[in-house]
C-alpha cells in the first residue's frame, strides 16, 4: 500500500465589497476597456474596512471542516499560505487555529511564495501527511492584497482582489503506487531569486518599516510565467509518463487570461478543460486555487477520479504544480 494525501474537502470566502472595472476607473485613469483586453478581469472582491486576512482565512476554513463533518479538534496542523499577514508576528494561521477551536492540538504555521504560496502549503502538507507526522491537516491561501496596493499605479491595482480558499487534507493508505490512485500524486516547487525585482512588494519590517506597494514589470513577469508553468506542468505529467491530453481540469492560478491562455496553448488543451475564476475574482494570490477549485467542485465540473493539475507562479520568482486524482 501507498501512503496518499487526499484532499476531502473545500471552502471558500469572497469578501461582499465587489469592485467592478467602471468603479476602479473613478480613482486612476483606465477603463473596462483597458483592464478587460489586457487582463480579462471584470471585476473583483474587495475585503472591507478592518476585514482581516485571518477573519477570511476562518471563514473558509470553517466551511471546509463542515463539508467534511469536521471540527478544528480533528486537524493536526495548519498551513496557511499568505502574503498579507494580520500582523509581522504572530502567524496569522495560529489565529486561525484559535477561531475553530483546535486548542493546542498540533501546530499552526504560516508559508509566504506570493501566488505560488497554496502549491507550496500544499506540498508541505502532503510531506507531513506521507511521512506519518499527521494525519489531517487544513491547508488555507487567504490574501488581503487590496492592502498592498498603489491605487495610483494602474498597471498593477487593477489586477488583484481579496479572498480565501482552503482544503481539507487526510492521509489515504489505499494507494498503489500509480497514477489512478485517488489524492495528492505529486508536488513540484521551484524558485529563481536572481529575478526577485522584476515583482515585488517596495516596503519590509527590515528595510523601510513600512508594507510597502507592489511594483511589477509586466512584461518580464508574463514572458516568466508562461515558460515557467508550462515547465513545471510537463515536469508534473513527466513523473507517471502522462500527456497534457491526460488532464481533466486545469487549475491555473488565476493572474491573467492571457498568461493562461498562452500556457494553455503551449499545452494544445482545450479551453473548456480550464478553471477559470479571473473575470470575477481577479488575482488573489495565493487563494486563487482553492477558489478556483471550490468553484469547479461545487458546481460539478470535478468528478471523482478526475486527473486535475493545479499550477501557479508568483514574485521571487517562485513556481509550482501538484497533480491530483479526486
């Protein structure tokens, strides 16, 4: 037998403030027009005065312990990967574990990859899990990046929105060893800091003492992100000898449609075997998977025995994938 790590279960949280294009184009010169051709977002969430990353976080958390008939007393660990803390210290996730009532079971920690951060927290997670450390663990992306923004600087507001998914995940020891055993098939994590510049945020306790803004050089970023995740995609499928035509669902991190329409198109897959969450969403960052998949799951799209592919990149550069059989 094979020791897997399955997820069992999903939650999500949106924010109830929506900011839709017109509204953003009342405070920096832009339009739908603009923000819709370069990015295919419509709109997004935006988290609401004192509205907190770990109140998010909670929300999401909580309903993906229902769904699986849980309660915070059943879980060993929490990841929760963000890059909007409620606070330098402590991690936002050991609040997380106060609100559902976990206690001083097990452990609490926060992961920061920027976008990419839900793939590393689930890679953690599956490693803990398969090495007999846990059993079940909540794994969280929760971003308040509205915080973050320069709402002057239009190539970069326009493109983020608030939000939180998480995954419940527990230890399968049914496995075989081969591709159609059902969890967690494999993670793939990789970095590059030498082009830490070209995305990043320009404030740190360390540096300026202040959060800061994000800055970005779009170009750079989407000629990166499109070699990297289609790399790491064909990485993912190369482990149990698989082709893209082998996916049932794509799930992108949610940056931008022309990012995934360009990694889609290097992968020759279908458009309608592709998650997309951006239009409404925008960029959460490291939520946009779990929301993403939330949305598939409970809609009907993912059905058990699917083969999804779950794949993001995000500033440092950081990047990622994980293949799972639901």
């Amino acid at each position: 037998m094979t020791r897997r790590t399955r997820i069992i279960s999903c939650g999500s949280y949106l924010p109830a403030g929506i900011m839709t294009n017109e509204d953003i184009a009342k405070v920096v010169n832009t339009s739908n027009e603009w923000i819709e051709q370069r990015t295919g977002i419509k709109s997004r969430h935006i988290a609401a005065q004192g509205e907190t990353t770990s109140e998010m976080a909670t929300h999401a958390a909580r309903q993906a312990l229902a769904k699986a008939g849980l309660t915070g007393l059943d879980i060993d660990a929490i990841f929760l990967a963000t890059t909007t803390p409620d606070q330098t210290f402590p991690a936002t996730a050991v609040t997380v574990q106060d609100n559902i009532g976990m206690g001083d079971h097990g452990f609490a920690l926060d992961l920061q990859a920027v976008c990419s951060g839900f793939i590393y927290a689930l890679a953690t997670a599956d490693n803990f899990v398969k090495s007999g450390q846990i059993g079940r663990a909540l794994v969280i992306g929760a971003e308040r990046f509205s915080s973050l923004l320069d709402w002057t600087d239009r190539t970069t507001c326009v493109l983020f929105g608030d939000g939180a998914g998480a995954v419940v995940v527990e230890v399968d020891e049914t496995g075989t060893g081969s591709a159609k055993d059902r969890g967690i098939l494999s993670t793939h994590l990789h970095s590059e800091g030498a082009h830490r510049s070209l995305l990043y945020v320009d404030g740190g306790p360390s540096t300026t003492q202040t959060v800061g803004h994000v800055r970005m050089n779009g170009k750079e970023v989407f000629r990166h992100a499109v070699t990297r995740m289609g790399e790491v995609v064909h990485e993912a499928l190369a482990q149990y000898h698989l082709k893209p035509e082998d996916i049932r669902w794509l799930i992108p991190h949610q940056a931008n449609q022309r990012i995934i329409d360009s990694t889609v198109a290097k992968l020759q897959l279908p458009p309608d075997r592709v998650v997309m969450t951006v239009s409404q969403h925008g960029n959460t960052s490291a939520a946009s998977i779990p929301l993403a998949l939330t949305v598939a799951i409970e809609d009907g799209r993912i059905q058990r025995d699917d083969l999804l592919l779950l794949e993001a990149m995000g500033g440092g550069f950081t990047w990622g994938a994980a293949l799972v059989r639901w």
